[in-house]
C-alpha cells in the first residue's frame, strides 16, 4: 500500500473548505446488529480461556460499562483436534478491586493445548450469530545462546538537559549489547515475538526497559516512512514482531541494546527475555493492532478522510475478535560492569 504525505498548507486549505459544510447525520440508522467478540490466546504453559462479550456501538446514547457486554450465559464449545472435549465454564478469574471495578471474568476449560494441537471455539448466545475460531498451537523455538557481549557509556543523541538550577549539562547513558541465537524451523512460515521485562533494583517490580537494534530481522516491519516523520513503525522498545522471511530453516543471531540512564551496579538483576513463536493468526491479529496504535500519521489521515483506514485482523468467522496461540522460551541474562 502507498502512502502520501499532505503538505500543512494543503492540509490547512481542505481543513478551512470544510469548515463551512456541516450536515446532521442520524447514526442511528447506521447501527449494525451486535455480535460475538471472542478473544483468546492459548498456550501450552496454561488451561485455554476466552472472553466472550458482544460489539458495543460506539455512537450509541448508552454508556459503556464493562459487565454488560459480557455474555456470561453464552455456550462456548472447545474442540481439539477436531475432536469435542469440553463445555467451557464461565467463572471469575480475578476479583474486583481500585482498578478493576468489575470482577475479571471469563470462559475457562480444564485443558492445557500441546504444540501441534489445532484448537477450535464454537459460541453461540441467544440473540446472536453462532462463531467459531480456529488456531494451531505452534512450536516451542529453544534459545540457543542469549548473552550480554559488552556495556559502553555513550553521549545522549538528544543532546544535553536542565540540571534543575538552570544549569544545563551533558547527559550520557549506557548501552548494553546483547546477543540472542536460535534455529528457525525449515520447511513452514514461522511467525515471532521478542519481548523485554528488567525488574526495578529498589521497588522490585517490572518494567519494558527502553530496546534498540538495526537488526535486519528484528528491522523488517520497521515502516521507511514513518521513520522519515519521526515514528519508527513497530520499534515500541518492548517487543518486536519478526516472520523467518530472510532466514528461514536457519539458525540466525538476533543483536540489540538496552539503553538506561545509569548502570553501575553489578548486582543488577538479569534482563528477561521472552521468544514467542506465534501462530499466523496471532502475529496478522498483533501486527495490525500495533499498526493502529503506533502509526499516528495513517490515523491522522484517515480521521480526516484521506487516508486508508486501518482495519484490525480477525479470524473469529462471524463475529470478531481473535484466537491465537503461542509459545514461548525465557532466558534470563546477566549484563556486564561498565569498565573504567
């Protein structure tokens, strides 16, 4: 898909032409019936769950509120390999409290999925259009090797900052190189995820430290243009979506660095690093919501009429939603102390 960038002044003329044109648009009539949302993503290391609710018109006088989009009493079969197993039990699974006001509740089975299985749900409510979803449960991908090569201490390339008396002074940080290797499986298209979690030295909890790489694989839904403007595609610094397009049947090196403003502790602890193997369903339904979260300039554009909307990818057949599945291999790495 092409894209075009709009000039400000072109920008700015099509915004004062349609300053004078206002018509009042009865939504109403626009109202699609609701249907079944499942969402669900499976994996070996857990029982397989789905949230199960209904599509909620945003332009609707009702408000939303959570509880009463779920479709608690909607019967969800699970079959594995074509074969049925379960009726799945709707039940809570995290209980309300000062951020969730509403109890965490879903659909759960008693089955944990193996590597090959191919998973199907089939949810039918009352008032509703039956769904089904399938998915295959892809292979663990072992690490090979995943290790911090070196730590240097460079200049900031956003220049210098306040030092909180109007003084202003260079600011520099660390960059810590790590190395992660393993074997792509041959013969099949194979879809990835790599993500980061360091946990904080004082406070002890988690955190997506800030990641960056030109590696090439790691590089590919890195968007040209959007780079051009300031946005760097799919590069978030906590996770990157990468396919075996370029090295497909081989065993490939993946390199990037962590960046941190001070790291000069030895006792640090370790960088978690996860590789998923995702089903191709999953990675297209990851792929296109990072798309739409990430890439201001399509959103802009196409708010204002200009631009391709962007549509999330589903393969829950009539209805919405996704059914993926994963695996994933941890590695735990221990950086390196600066040198003096």
């Amino acid at each position: 898909m092409s894209k075009k960038i709009l000039s400000p002044v072109l920008l700015g003329a099509l915004t004062l032409s349609l300053e004078g044109c206002y018509k009042d648009i009865d939504l109403e009539k626009y109202r699609p019936d609701p249907v079944i949302v499942v969402n669900s993503a499976v994996s070996p290391d857990s029982t397989i769950m789905a949230s199960v609710t209904h599509t909620w018109f945003y332009a609707g006088t009702e408000a939303f509120v959570e509880r009463y989009v779920n479709l608690s009493k909607a019967r969800v079969e699970l079959f594995v390999n074509d074969e049925f197993r379960e009726i799945m039990q709707w039940k809570q699974y995290l209980p309300a409290d000062t951020q969730n006001e509403v109890p965490d509740s879903v659909f759960m089975s008693h089955i944990k999925p193996k590597e090959g299985d191919r998973i199907k749900l089939v949810v039918s409510a009352d008032g509703y259009q039956t769904v089904t979803a399938e998915t295959c449960v892809p292979k663990r991908v072992p690490v090979v090797l995943a290790e911090c090569t070196g730590v240097s201490e460079r200049i900031n390339p956003q220049g210098n900052i306040g030092d909180g008396y109007g003084n202003t002074i260079p600011y520099n940080y660390y960059a810590l190189t790590y190395r992660l290797a393993f074997r792509d499986e041959k013969d099949e298209d194979n879809y990835y995820a790599l993500t980061f979690l360091r946990q904080d030295d004082f406070y002890g909890t988690w955190y997506h430290p800030h990641i960056e790489t030109s590696d090439p694989v790691l590089s590919e839904n890195m968007d040209a243009l959007d780079g051009a403007v300031g946005f760097d595609g799919m590069n978030t610094g906590a996770c990157f979506l990468f396919t075996d397009r370029q090295i497909a049947g081989k065993q490939y090196t993946l390199s990037f660095e962590e960046w941190t403003g001070s790291y000069d502790n030895p006792d640090s602890p370790p960088l978690t690093v996860r590789l998923y193997s995702l089903s191709e369903d999953y990675y297209r339904y990851l792929f296109s919501v990072s798309q739409i979260a990430g890439s201001t300039l399509d959103e802009a554009l196409g708010n204002l009429g200009f631009g391709e909307p962007l549509r999330v990818y589903s393969n829950v057949e009539g209805g919405t939603g996704i059914l993926g599945a994963c695996c994933v291999s941890e590695k735990k790495v221990k950086g390196l102390t600066p040198s003096v």
